[in-house]
C-alpha cells in the first residue's frame, strides 16, 4: 500500500499565529521537504499576495527531487467565467504542473458564507476543475468542511466532491476544517465516500480536538491515500495534523511505505531546522523528534533502558534521526562531526581524537544556548578554528555602542569598533538605524580597505530568539543572521545573556565565513 | 454512561523534564484538580521520598468535595511478606482510602527487568492486593505495559489482570507504557479485556505516537470506564494522555457526563493556572484551552465567524472557558474594532466615526510594522489613548543605553530613563544583562515608588522579529513582549528601525496596561 504526502507547511503552516516566512525561508523549507521524500509542496496562494508569486517565480529553478510544488486557490467566484477570475488567472501563472482548488461541502456554508445557490455551488466547482484540466494542469480538489458537511447533508457533500472527480480532478480531498471530528467518524465517512467516489481520495485534518494525527491515520485505515499536513503540525488555531508524527506512524505503525528508510531518519533533523527557520522554539516534547521523545531519567527506566531497549522506548529513535538520552551529558557524536567536515568541504583527514575535541566544544557551546542545527557556518568556522593552519582575517579588540532617545533631539543609534587585521589596528565609527545596524556599519569600514569584498555580503535575515521565557528581558538570546552572497547564503549563531554581543558573534562570524568561501570581488578601479 | 477521571498529573506528570513541585504546589493543584471534578487524584508515591509522605499528611487537612485522593506504589518485592516490604507500609501509611499498585504483565519484563518466574509474578500481584484490601483499602491496579504484553502473550497478561481483580481490586487499569499502540489495537485489546475480566477497565496511555488522546477515547468505546491522565499532558518524554483535552472529547464529542458543565468550564482556567504553579509556559497552541484555540485573522474567516459562529469553531469555546479570538491586523474593520473595544471591557458607547480613526490608526501602524494580532493589550491602549478623559500613568522623557566590550574589562551594559509622572521627573539608571534588561530593570527603578505594583508584573517572554529580511541589521524590528500578572498575561507591541526603541515602546506599553487593568498589591507597611 502506498500513501502520497501533502504538506501545507508553507500556506495552512503560515496561518499560524506568530509565523511568517520570506521567500528564501519558503525556498529552503522546500527543498527541506524534496529531501524527505514529500510527494506534493502546496507553496502558497499566487492570488493571495506578490510574495507568493515570486515564489512561484523562484521555485522552478530548485532541482527537486521527489516533490511537485502545488499552486493553491478557491474555486472561481459566483457569476464570473474562469478565464475574467484574477485568482484562477494567477493560478495559472504559478506554471506548476498540479494546482490544488478547495470549494464548499457544507450546505450551511453555501447558504451562509457563499451566498450562492447549491446549483451555483456545483456548477462553480465543476467549471473551475474543468477549467484548469483544460490549461493542462492536473487537479487536486480540497472539499472544505467535509465532515461537517456530510453530517449536514451526506447526498450533497458527495455532489460536490462528483463534480470534482467528473470533471478531471485526479484526488479529492476529505477536510475536517474545524478540527472537531473524531476518529471513528472519520474513518465511517471516509469509507462511504471510498465506496462512492471512483478517484484517489485524501485526507485533511486539524487538531482542535487534539486527535489530528488520529484522524488522518483513521482515514487511511478506510482507504485514503493521500495525507495532507504540516511540519510540526504548524497551522491556523491549533494547529494542522502533524505530517512528522503521520509520517512516523505510517511508516513504523501500518507499514505503508511512504518514504524510504533513509529519509525517515531525516524526521528530526527536518522537524528541528524548520522551527529555526519559522523563529518558533522546536516542542522538546514532540513525539518522536522532540529532545525529550526519548529521554530518561536516571533510575528504574533508564537501568531498564540499558538492560533491554524495548523495555521502554515504542520504536528505536535512530529510525526517525533521534536518540536516547540517558543522561545529562550527551553522548559524543564524532562520526557526525567527520561526516560534517566532509559536507563542508574540509579535510577529511581531520583525526578522532580532533574530532572528539570540537564534538566537546560544541556541546559545551550547545550547553550554554547555541545552536547549530541550521549554522552550519558556524560549525564550519568551529572546524577551522581548530585546524593548525588557521589564521584569523581580523580579530575583534573592542566595541562600544549607544542607543539615545533625547528629548527634542530623537534617537540616535552609533557603534566603534576596533578590530586587529594582520599587525594593524583599526578603529571605526558608524551610525545606524538601531545598535547592531551601527556595529555592522562599522565593522564593515573598519575590513573594507583589506577585504573589499565585504561589500557583497549582503545580511538577508536576521533573527532573534529569547531561549529562556522566563526570565523575561535578563533572558539568554540566540541570534542567528542569514548572509547572502550571488546565490549562496549561509546562517551564522550567537548567544549570549546580551543581544548585542550575540549579534557581534553572528555578525563576526558571517564576514568571517564569507571572506573564506567566496572568491574576492574584482574592484572598480 | 459515566466515566471516571483518575489525575496522575502529580506523581506522573512530574517525571517531565523540568518539572519540580513543592508541597505547597502539589496541594494547590490538588484543590484545583478537586473544583474540576476529577474522582481520583494519584499524589505520589509515599515509599520513594519524604516529600510525598509530607504531602499524604497535609491532604488529608484539605476539604475535597469529589476527588479521592490515592497513593501509589509497585507491587511488593519477589521473595517479600508484603507486611515486611517497606514500601507497602509507607503506602499504607499515606492513610488513603484508596491505593494504586503498578505490576508487569510483560513476560519481557518478568524474565528480563524483575527476574523472576511467571509464576512468582502471578503471586505477588494476587498477594499485594489480597494485602491492601486485608487492611480496608480500595485497590486500583495498574497493568504496565498491557499493550506490549498482551500482544506476546495473551494469555498471560489477562491472567495478570485476573490476579489483581480475583484478590479484590475493583479497577484494573491497562497502560500504554511506551505509548506505541495505535488507537484501533487498543481498542481490539480493551474490548477483549472487558469481556474477559468482570471489575471495572481503565485505561493508562502516553502521547509517544501523537495519539495518546485517541488511544484514551478507544478505549472507551471498547468499554473502558475509567481514564487516567494529567494536566496538559505533562509526562516523561513525550508526556502522557492530556486529561483536558479528554475531558473536552468525553463531554462534548461523546456525550458522556464526567463533569458538570460548570466544571467544563474551569478547563481553561485549570489548565493556565497548573502551568504556571509548574512555572512552564502554557502552550497557546493547545487544544481547547490555548490562547490561539479559537483564534481567527480576519478577513474571509473572521467575517465568517461573525456571519456564523459554527462556521469556523467546532464548538463553542465559552463551554471550556476559553474565548473567541478575532485578531485584529491589516484587514481589520471597524466592526471588529467596536468587537474588541466591548470585549477589553471599554465603552461600547465608542461612536462609529471615532472607531473608524481608531482603524485608521491601526492601518498606519501595521503599515510601518506592528503587529496587532496578538499584542491586545497595545489595542487596548491605542483605543484608552483616543478617549477624551485619558490622563497618561507615566511619560517618556529620555532614555539612553550603552553596550561596551573593552579589552581587558569585558562585557557592560548600562541604560539610564527619564519619565515624567504627573508633575514630578524622575531620572534613574541600572545596569542590566543586556540594554534592554537595563532599561526595563531603570523603568521600573523610576516608577517604583509612585506604583509599587510594577515588582508583580512579569515580563514572561519577549520576542523579536525582524521583519524586511533585505534589509539585514538595518531592518526594522518588532518586538512582542509577554507579561504576567498572577493568572493574567498580557501582550505588547513595539516596532522600530531600532531594536532598542521598539523594545522600550513594548516595555512602556506592558507597564502602562499592567497599571492598568490590575488592582495595585497591598504594600507591606
């Protein structure tokens, strides 16, 4: 048996309350989930907003692999022809080969929120999947408030959902929109519409009542095939289903194969840099990507763990990329950071015992709040620190910034710098739109008379993460900042107590990992 | 039909990593797990610290209305006369009505982890709950590790079962241990078992495939009446069944009376406040009861909520205590202006042509980079700045803050605040972690003494966003920050070219609702 995989993380994911993603952050979630072995990519709304539809624009030049990217829209609107709707126009402009459409089901709905007829309904809903499969596209159709829907009316949510299928839409999909449907009723409808409806049929659900991942596997159980949901159950409300622990589950629970083994062990690694990129804390009790899925606490369990693995953990966590922590101290991970090395074009010949030294280093740094699940600039410059052969291209002396608000005279935001580069010393002041602007300012004037390239480092993004909630404004902060150069962008980490020196580290180390990676510009003379 | 609720969340939900309650803790949310209505509160283990056996005491003092509160314990040892087994007398000791004893039903577990003969494991259970009943206990019997077991060995593990109900306990409870079962195994199995043992079936299950609600709710449809949980599903590793949600799904998808609906409707309230006796953030993402539960942007959803409230809730969220959310952002109109100005408690008398420059407002804000979604406390401040009587607490006059790294000194961060309160100006200075620690920690040092109360408020979290990612370091900021009063949090917004700025404005912001909407704290003399 075989279950196609839909995730929404970059539409119904964005819908989440504190989530917003640029077009480069879109692009890497992408390229993230080809890797996973995720089978459709909904990447936005082209209709809905120009950030999408340079996404769009974007996305056909990433070699992916397994993945199609999906153009999503409503269905056309009442009393318009397909071909005057900018919304189905701008669907089309998306170029993607697979267009996903979501109309109506709930007779309440139609009434209440459409304000059409149910004829009109039937017919705007045919015309639009006709329309489309006309221009070439293949069609997955999202039959919105399915549940609530069919329990209103079971004769006229199965219309809606024939409409689709008759006019050429190749997978109709089942949605709990609202989230409150349980298992059981799932898996009955879902049965009757398998028995009705002759093409694919998938499942879409929310998890308002906390059994979002159940209801999805219940649908399969009755003979779905296709899973829509997202990474980390990011969505509207609550939340979408969880395609990371649907995943899991269907691989190790039913047995469907769904992605290889390979690519279930990138789970964790895809659940933790995607949260890094959307600037959410990873859930640490996530089950089983969290850092605590399989984590035991000295004693009976963690003895018993020793004694025998199946004694209390469900599945091994190395299957899907995670691990058993036993103690507070984590365990070694050398083979990983050889295998990194390798990734990042360093000497393979780096030996154990080095290996061993930088694995120490970055678990004391992790200890104190870095994290360098997606720096890998910073694992790199790691590395290299430790080579015998490294030589700083500037080291830092001093900094000093200074934020002022004065009555009548405005804010005022200024930054020095002194940084050594070979024998010399420089020392630099700059302005800046706020204290981190101003350092950056500065440290570039202060390298830009040795390393004239500075200039086409371009900081793309920049982010901030408070680690410790509690401790409100006193809490440790992590910084992380996006550098782009042409086409390469790499993402470099700082922590500290002081958002200032944090930014310093990410800063210092993204001027650092770019003047050793990208050939020096040639200057205008 | 009735449902039983068993709380483990005390003895439990403390193995969660983090997790550390006092006494005092645990009887606060032993009171608040009684005014839920919960049946059974499991409050530790009296044999394994002196701190449990403190607790068994002073509960004893409390006036519970419903809830009976149960020690645990294992069974007594192999080779062991239950009278000489320690643990057994500080369970008995605990002087509770009723008593909980976990045993293997995994012949795994007896050969491997025990070590002893299936036999002597038969004999233990039957022993020790011969025993308790001997000395007028009510025994609940705990199954670990059902699921796994009977799936080696049918037989054996109900034999187990047998054991326990043939020597008198009333309920014998069937734990997911690991929480790898999937809800439609568990329900085959607990429908086997209720056949085959004539007491009462209760089920134990954990969150570690993402289905430990639905395994819950299986179970009880295959006739389990009798479900243990905890409070927000705290919990080693992943955590177990979230006795919330549960309850949610018991009364309003299944219909089934566990509690009134008065007691339904502490579920919120229940929920936040053991989170914050905990000190963890309360997840706002949590089924039913998370700030964002019913939350909606407005545009088509939000203006369809209002059409109808069932379009978009599955149910109505004043049942469990919590409230509809209608973010106000970008789309907003005044309608959802007057919405808000009601629901924050100020005049609804606000005239229309007054709510539309409020709007306006808003529009310019967002235009430059708030974001008002979940920052309501900056809403209800803009719409209190706009009222005619509005005399401010305190006002800016200047701030300065200073960073320094010197070579040889390390690390300062400095900030000094200028306010005016009423006649009076007041210019102070603090040191901090950071700047913004600095000038929080100076702003408070300002206003102390006209409003003792600002040392109750809370900063909980603080975020920042950058928010035109091209832009680098010199983009603007958005900063959100949470505070905490007691039970009540509240969200500000500030956004600035300059972090420093945009943190003082959701600084003053916080401090200025929090003056606002709380009673001042009674000073000691």
């Amino acid at each position: 048996m075989f279950v196609e995989l839909y995730d929404t993380t970059l539409r119904d994911g964005t819908q989440r309350e504190g989530i917003s993603l640029s077009v480069d952050d879109k692009l890497r979630i992408t390229r993230l989930l080809d890797d996973l072995g995720v089978h459709y990519i909904e990447g936005g709304w082209p209709g809905s907003n120009p950030k999408d539809a340079e996404y769009f624009r974007r996305v056909r030049e990433l070699p992916l692999r397994t993945a199609k990217v999906c153009a999503f829209s409503y269905t056309g609107r009442a009393g318009l022809a397909p071909e005057d709707d900018p919304n189905l126009q701008a669907l089309l402009d998306a170029e993607t080969e697979v267009v996903t459409i979501v109309g109506k089901t709930w007779t309440l709905h139609v009434h209440e929120v459409l304000r059409v007829s149910l004829e009109e309904n039937l017919r705007m809903i045919g015309e639009t999947v006709r329309y489309l499969v006309a221009h070439g596209r293949r069609v997955i159709y999202d039959a919105e408030h399915f549940f609530d829907g069919y329990r209103a009316d079971p004769a006229y949510a199965l219309a809606t959902l024939q409409a689709a299928a008759e006019n050429g839409a190749e997978t109709v999909v089942l949605c709990d929109t609202n989230g409150g449907t349980m298992p059981w009723d799932i898996e009955a409808m879902t049965r009757a519409v398998v028995e009705a409806v002759p093409v694919r049929i998938g499942i879409h659900t929310h998890n308002d009542a906390d059994v979002g991942v159940a209801n999805a596997l219940a649908a399969v159980r009755a003979g779905a095939t296709h899973v829509q949901g997202t990474i980390n159950g990011y969505g509207e409300r609550v939340g979408n289903c969880n395609l990371i622990s649907t995943i899991a589950n269907l691989k190790l629970k039913m047995g469907i194969d769904c992605v290889t083994d390979d690519q279930l062990r990138r789970l964790t690694d895809v659940s933790r840099t995607v949260a890094e990129i959307c600037n959410l804390a990873h859930d640490t009790h996530q089950p089983y990507v969290g850092q605590s899925a399989f984590a035991h606490k000295a004693g009976l369990h963690a003895d018993a763990t020793v004694k025998c693995r199946e004694s209390y953990q469900h599945i091994e966590p190395e299957l899907v990329g995670n691990r058993t922590r036993v103690l507070v101290s984590e365990l070694a991970g050398k083979g990983n950071i050889l295998y990194k090395a390798g990734e990042l074009g360093l000497p393979e010949t780096l030996d154990k015992e080095h290996a061993r030294r930088i694995v120490r280093r970055i678990k004391e740094l992790e200890a104190q709040g870095f994290s360098f699940e997606s720096a890998e600039a910073s694992v790199a410059l790691l590395v290299r620190r430790s080579m015998p052969d490294y030589r700083p291209p500037f080291e830092l002396v001093d900094f000093f910034t200074v934020v002022e608000n004065r009555e009548g005279r405005g804010l005022l935001a200024e930054a020095s710098v002194k940084v050594r580069v070979g024998d010399e010393v420089v020392h630099t002041a700059a302005e800046g739109n706020g204290p981190v602007n101003a350092l950056d300012a500065a440290l570039r004037k202060a390298l830009r008379p040795f390393y004239p390239q500075v200039d086409s480092f371009e900081l793309s993004d920049y982010k901030v993460r408070i680690l410790d909630g509690n401790n409100g404004t006193a809490a440790t902060t992590r910084v992380l900042i996006d550098t782009r150069c042409g086409s390469r962008l790499w993402t470099t980490v700082g922590c500290s107590g002081n958002i200032i020196e944090a930014s310093w580290q990410a800063l210092a180390d993204s001027v650092e990992y770019g003047l050793w990676v990208m050939e020096p510009v040639v200057q205008e003379a």
